[in-house]
C-alpha cells in the first residue's frame, strides 16, 4: 500500500480489532461485517421471532430498504414499540453502533459495494486449494507462487475476451457504446444494467436553490420510494439518495434517470468514471515500491517485469497505430527497425557470454538469484509455534439449533436394520427357496 491506509475496512464484531483499528488506522471508516450482525439475531432475539412471525420480515426492511438515516431511525423506532424491545440490552447496544453495520449510514462512504467480508472469505477458500494447515512454511512460498499465476492467468485470459471482443449493447444510446470503451467487461455489465433500468424511472423538479436543481425521481405509476437527485451548478455534477457513485463508483439509475430528462445521455462524464474500473486501469506506471534496508530486492529487473513495461507501453503504441493506415505502416516500418538492431544486441550478448565462460566466470541471471534466494528462505525459515487460537473452542461453539438436529437415517424396508437399503439387502434366491430360510436369515 506504500505507507497509505485502506479507506475502509470490515470486520467482525472482534472488540479487540476494534480497539486496534482505532489506534493504527485513526483515519480509516471501520465498518462491521452485516452478515456477522444478522447471523446473532435469532439468537439473542429467539423470544421475539417465535411470537412475531412478522418480525423478521420488518427488520430486514428496516435495515437493507430505508434510504436515509432519517427512515432507518423512523423504522426503527416503531420496531421497537411495535415488539416491545425498549429494554432489550443487546438490541440497545448494537443501536449505539449503528454508524459501523446499518447500510443508511454508510452508502455515502466508498467501499467497492462491500457489506461484508465475503471477499476475504473467498480469498481464503482460494487459497486453501494450494495451501494446507499441514504445509511447511517453506512450501507455502512455492504454493503462493502457483496460486498468483493462476490468479494472474485468469485476469489475463479476461483481458483478452474484454480487447478481442464487443459487448451485445441493449439500446442504442452513445453513451453505452462509449461505455463498452472505456469499463471493463463486468464493469460494464453493472453500468448498463443501472442505464437500462433508469428507463423505468420518471424524474419531476421539486425545488430550485440558487444555482442547484433539486428531483424527485420514482418508478413509474408509483409514489414511492422517491430518491432525491441534485443537480449543482452546471448540471454536471450531481448526488442522489441512494449514494450508489459514492458506495460503487457507478452512476446510479436515478442520476441516469435525470440526466436523460436534461439529454446528456449523449457521452459518459469522464469525472464520473472511476480509473479502477476502466480497461486502461493497469496502465498508469505505479511508483516503485521502496525496499526497507536490510532485506533483498528481488525480481525488479528480471525478464518477466521488463515485459510488463515494455507491454504497458506498446498497448497506446498499438492502439494509436491502430488508426490509419498511415500510422500502421509507419508503426510496422519501426517494429521491424527495432527487431534487427535487438538481434544484433542478442548477437553481442553471445559474444560476451562466450568471453565470460572462456575465462572461468559466470554472468548474473535473473532465474538464478530468485530461485537461490527462495532456496536460501526454504532454508532458514522455520515453521511458528503452536498457540492457541483466540475465541470459544469449536467443541465448545454453540450451533445454530438447525445445526444441530440429526438427519435420520435410512433404513432396510425388509429387516427395519440401519445400514443398508433394501436394494443392499440380499435377494430371495440367494437366501434359499424356503420360507424357513428366508425367517432365519431376518432372525440373524
């Protein structure tokens, strides 16, 4: 991260992370996993959801539906009259901490669209595919190594499918086809879903305040729910309710919504396209990473990061090549000036090398020194200590009562027994023509 706090992070309700988070990340939003919030209701409010089977129902709207801090707060209220949870400690104290877990609170703070830390967790299953409880700790280098080829293989086998193809575009709007140019393939995906639905939403001007233009825009032949879209000065930069740019870094369908009505759906605002999202995101040149004294620097100038300069300059090369004939001629004329003066180069290399074995020495190669440092690490790192894990044993862990109920198990249609079915169980023929045979063989 080059010394630079994540913006945001997400956790579990772990008070010790908590108090940790505060001390070396002051300036960081410290959200809570939502999954691991709504997981602990039907424990601590069992009483509330077997007499109210309609709680549930309002507490999910209450918490995934209401817009605005001002609706969760009115909700909220009410589901606390209306099921008689005023004095319910628990309830009390996860209120307190609302601004960490309820989505009201925390769209306008950018978070990639996480709620939760499913991404973590995926990670983590990623990983256990190349990595085990049992792998040494030298190993694990050489399986990590693995796993982020393969990663990487897969995001360039994207790449590919994104530049080599073209998107199946569903109205025929300008600023979807530019769309297709400049997002990713998935991040168009979410981009022209939201443009597709804002054609189910209608917009109306409530107010107008000095320089800024105030809408309320709702789904047609419906009254509710009303988002509300301002439109500053010069109606290019607008916000809306539903704070999905500032959640996502994707226009929502209520600012497409507005912006149709004032016919800017012509071309796509550059300040409202977020670099991480676009095809061009790896192209900008990233800072190196500064090394701490002390430890080695490897892999800096080895042949595999040379291409990956040399390929991140040859894609604007390539794409303005790409443009006339003129250019592509010129650009072709170059490539193949270039290719005889590398293979004249090459040719010198040889000879060098050549010079260098006659006299006893050997040259530097980059392979050489990663894999003699890798061995040198397999060599003197040692595996930690074993020490206990923070946190209830799992023996101990209470399950969720569906968890915990037991699967009943098939049983032989013929002699009631457990075990096998009756397709396992041996044939009449075998057992013997006789009534007698058939008795005695159940009997054992």
């Amino acid at each position: 991260m080059l010394g630079r706090a994540p913006s945001t992070i997400i956790t579990d309700d772990d008070k010790a992370m908590a108090k940790a988070i505060i001390d070396v990340l002051p300036n960081t939003t410290h959200r809570l996993c939502l999954w691991h919030i709504l997981q602990k209701f039907p424990k601590h409010l069992a009483h509330v959801n077997n007499k109210f089977p309609n709680f549930q129902r309002d507490f999910r709207h209450c918490i995934h539906e209401t817009i605005t801090t001002v609706e969760f707060e009115e909700e909220w209220a009410s589901i606390l009259v209306k099921y008689d949870l005023g004095e319910n400690d628990w309830q009390q104290n996860l209120y307190i901490r609302r601004e960490k877990w309820v989505p009201a609170y925390l769209r306008s703070t950018f978070c990639v669209g996480m709620s939760t830390t499913q991404r973590s967790e995926s990670m983590n299953k990623f990983f256990k595919d190349y990595v085990r409880s049992s792998t040494m700790v030298s190993d694990s280098v050489h399986q990590y190594e693995a796993a982020i080829d393969a990663r990487y293989f897969k995001e360039k086998e994207k790449d590919v499918r994104a530049k080599s193809t073209r998107a199946i575009l569903k109205k025929p709007l300008k600023i979807e086809e530019e769309a297709t140019l400049i997002y990713t393939r998935k991040s168009f995906i979410i981009f022209q879903d939201e443009l597709f639905d804002s054609l189910r939403y209608t917009s109306r001007k409530l107010l107008k305040e000095g320089e800024s233009k105030k809408y309320g825009v709702t789904p047609y032949g419906k009254d509710t729910p009303v988002y509300h879209v301002t439109l500053e000065s010069g109606e290019d930069v607008a916000t809306c309710t539903c704070h999905k740019w500032e959640f996502i870094g994707i226009l929502c369908k209520h600012i497409l919504c507005v912006f149709s009505k004032k016919g800017k759906l012509d071309r796509l605002p550059h300040h409202y396209v977020l670099e991480r999202w676009t095809i061009n995101a790896k192209s900008r040149p990233i800072a190196d990473i500064p090394i701490p004294k002390g430890q080695v620097q490897v892999g800096l100038d080895e042949p595999m990061m040379r291409k990956s300069k040399s390929m991140i300059q040859f894609y604007d090369i390539v794409e303005l090549g790409s443009q006339s004939q003129e250019k592509h001629n010129h650009l072709t004329h170059a490539l193949q000036k270039v290719h005889k003066e590398l293979l004249a180069l090459e040719d010198h290399v040889e000879t060098q090398e050549t010079h260098y074995s006659e006299r006893g020495e050997t040259c530097n190669d980059d392979q050489i020194l990663r894999s003699q440092v890798v061995s040198n690490f397999s060599q003197t790192v040692q595996d930690l200590p074993w020490v206990p894990t923070k946190g209830r044993p799992k023996s101990l862990t209470s399950k969720n009562p569906k968890e915990t109920q037991t699967i009943k198990k098939r049983c032989c249609s013929i002699c009631k027994n457990e075990g096998h079915a009756k397709n396992n169980y041996p044939s009449v023929r075998d057992l013997g023509p006789t009534t007698d045979n058939i008795s005695q063989q159940l009997d054992s």
